[in-house]
C-alpha cells in the first residue's frame, strides 16, 4: 500500500499505438514517483485487451484517464495522482510489421512521382491562366526594344527564382534544414492530427465505447 505521501504523476500522448494486445499501464503512460519502488508494479498493471482485429488488422479504442486513475487507485488506493498529460487518449492496436522492402520503395516512388507531376501541372496551370509568357515578352521588348524569342533573361530568373521561393517555403532540401523551424507541411499534418484524433475521441464517446469509469466498454477490447 502507498502512504498519503506519495504522489504519482502520470502523463499520457493523445495518439498511442501498441503492438501487442494486453496493454498494460506501462505501455501507455509515462509516470513519475516520489517512491520509485512502486513504479515497476504500476507498469505492469493491465489497462485493457484487445481481443479482436477489425478487418485491417488493427483495433482502436478511447480511453478516459479517469479510467487509468481508478486502474491504479484498485492497488494503491492512497496514492495521490496527478494527471500532467491529456484528459482522453487513443490507444491503436496493429500487429507488428516487417519492412515491406521493394514494395515499400516502389510506394514511395509512386507518391514522389505523383506529387511532382501534381506540382508541375498546377505551376503550369497558373502561368497559362495569366499569360506569363505574354507578359514577360512585353516586358522584355519594352525593355529591350527586341522581341522576345520566348527564352530570355526574364524566363531564366523566374524559373530560378521560382526554385529558391519553393525550398525557401518548404525549408527543406533532401535530409537538410535550412532553419529550426518546422515546415509548413509538417505544421499542416500536425493540425491534421490534432483533428483527426479529436473527431476519434468524440466519436467513439458518442457511441459510448470509451473506456471511462462507470462504463462497459463495447469496443473492441475490453478490461482486464
């Protein structure tokens, strides 16, 4: 038994995959204590089971911290825990994977290859729509006073400069950086994330499939 004393502080992600069915405490919190000597037996507690997969292979379910509190409070009824990370989170279960080797590598040729015929058709697309080429060849014979062969100073500086705002914008080139900050796509996916795991959670509440205290989960896993 824990004394009054003691204070467990647990901090759990939003989003927490596993690969093995019976997930215990261990598996899905990070957890702190002024006496250590209780944390090995905490990690060990059983959260919940998994005991089907959908048709993928994976199987997903919303958890209430609460119900993590009354886990921990059923063997160590005095300890004080404090909650430093989220108030509902995640848990997704997947069976573990090997690398997908040539197959893998041919996917991520694919979506490379799409991803720049989709860049290159839309730059194309834009200058089409406002006549760049028109436009740059009044430019350069009102400059100049020569008419403009459709390759000149103007085309070569756009097209480079065009280059330069592009990894300027995405900070990003290969493996290399050029500032600390994330880039703009990284920022996107993240709010993607943040919505998508928000939708998850109140969906799956909705339902009254929550692991929450007071509540018979109907999920696709269950309490152990």
């Amino acid at each position: 038994m824990a004394s009054n004393s003691e204070t467990l502080y647990i901090k759990a992600d939003r989003n927490i995959e596993v690969t093995k069915a019976e997930v215990t405490l261990g598996d899905v919190l990070s957890m702190e204590c002024s006496n250590p000597a209780v944390l090995p037996k905490l990690k060990s507690l059983r959260l919940l089971s998994f005991h089907h997969t959908d048709k993928k292979n994976q199987n997903r379910t919303a958890v209430s911290i609460l119900k993590v509190i009354e886990r921990i409070h059923e063997s160590y009824p005095n300890i004080d825990i404090q909650n430093m990370g989220e108030q509902d989170f995640i848990v997704t279960y997947e069976e573990q994977k090997t690398a997908g080797g040539a197959l893998h590598l041919l996917k991520a040729a694919l979506v490379v290859l799409i991803s720049f015929i989709g860049a290159a058709f839309s730059i194309m697309a834009f200058n089409n729509d406002v006549d760049v080429t028109k436009m740059f060849g009044q430019i350069y014979e009102l400059v100049t006073g020569v008419k403009s062969d459709g390759f000149t100073i103007l085309e070569l500086t756009y097209s480079i400069g065009l280059i330069i705002g592009i990894l300027t914008f995405f900070n990003h080139f290969g493996k290399k950086r050029f500032t600390v900050d994330p880039t703009p796509m990284e920022v996107e996916m993240r709010l993607y994330e943040n919505d998508l795991q928000t939708t998850l959670i109140e969906n799956i509440s909705r339902k009254g499939k929550e692991l929450d205290v007071g509540k018979r989960n109907t999920s696709g896993s269950r309490r152990t």
